[in-house]
C-alpha cells in the first residue's frame, strides 16, 4: 500500500476564506470558516467545509489537494485507484462470502426436505405392503376352507351293473356307476337278460 501524498509546497497554492452555505445556521453563514484552495501549476480548485473549524478545514482542504494531484499524476498507480480496488475486492469477496452461506442453508434445508418426504414415501410403502399381506392371508384362508370342504366330502358311491352275455350267461363285462357323490344305500344291481336265457333253447334240424 502507497503511503499517502503530501500536499504541494505553499508557494502553487493560493488560499482564500468564505462564508459556508447549507445547514448549520447563523454561524456557518456568518463566518469565513469554508476554505479555498486553488492549485497554481493545475488550477485545480478544492472547497472545503467540512467542520466549522476554519483550521480543520485547511487541514482537510489540502490532503483532498494533495489527493487530487496524486490521481492526476500517477494514475492507475495512485493511492486511491489502489486503496478503491482493495475495497472493492474485500466487498467482492464478502458478498462471495455471503452467497456461498445462503446457498448451502438452502442446499441443507433443500437435503431436509427430500429426507422428510423419503421418510414418508417408505413410511407409505410399508402400509401398503402390510395391506396387501393381509388381503393374501385372508385369500388363503378361504382357499384352504374350500380345500378342507372338499376332503371331507364322502366319497362316492357306485353301484356295479353286471352284464351277463346273452350266449353264454356269464359275466364278462361291468361298469361302475357314479351317484352323484352321496350315500343313498343303493345295492350292487344285476341286470340280467332272464327271459333270454331261460326261453333260449338249442336250436334243431328239421329232418
């Protein structure tokens, strides 16, 4: 950081006293307490008022003076070219500073929201599933009921129908029956051709 610039040697600047303007009442209008400076070599003017003090504002008057020459001097490499861009990069870095803070509490608040509403989608998912478990268990239930229903049905009857051959009189072939899978106490049944075989007789020549 450059030191700070003095002010030009008494001889370049002519000085002069008037009365100040503005807020301040009576006093400030009625003394020469404002201070003007006017640089010879440049012909730079500066005002100066910033107390009522007229020394201050000599003061003040000439390091504003010696400020102004500096600027016009040295440019780029001036005091307060180097000591604005100083602030402005500290301001540039706090406001950095600042927009990195705000956007990782919202990145974070952003992380506990989508936490919450996963916790809550599982939370849903688990109900759910628990229902649909339950809605099986209740579909195998019946299922087995109707299954037991069924081993417990009697077995069923069947009557047995012996067909004798017509030629011969025995039995050479049956059947079994089914009635409709209940015990109505029916009986093995013969169904025979009686009156065949006993009307049957051997048939004769004629001679």
């Amino acid at each position: 950081m450059p030191s700070r610039p003095k002010p030009p040697p008494e001889s370049e600047i002519e000085e002069s006293f008037l009365k100040g303007s503005g807020p301040g009442g009576q006093k400030i209008n009625k003394t020469n307490s404002a201070v003007q400076l006017k640089h010879l070599p440049t012909n730079i003017v500066i005002k100066c008022q910033a107390t009522r003090s007229r020394s201050q504002n000599r003061k003040i008057a000439r390091d504003i003076l010696a400020e102004r020459l500096d600027e016009l001097y040295n440019g780029e490499k001036s005091r307060s070219v180097i000591v604005g861009n100083v602030k402005k990069k500290r301001a540039d870095s706090a406001a950095k500073k600042a927009r990195r803070k705000h956007r990782k509490l919202a990145e974070e608040k952003a992380k506990t929201a989508a936490g919450l509403t996963g916790t809550t989608n599982t939370e849903e998912g688990k109900e759910v599933e628990e229902e649909e478990e339950e809605e099986w268990e209740v579909v195998d239930e019946e299922y087995n009921e109707e299954e037991s229903e069924e081993t417990e049905t009697p077995v069923d009857q069947s009557e047995t129908l012996i067909v004798n051959d017509l030629e011969t009189g025995q039995a050479n072939q049956s059947r079994t029956v089914k009635v409709n899978g209940k015990d109505n106490g029916l009986e093995e049944l013969r169904v025979e051709k009686e009156a065949a075989v006993e009307n049957k007789q051997p048939k004769t020549g004629n001679s």
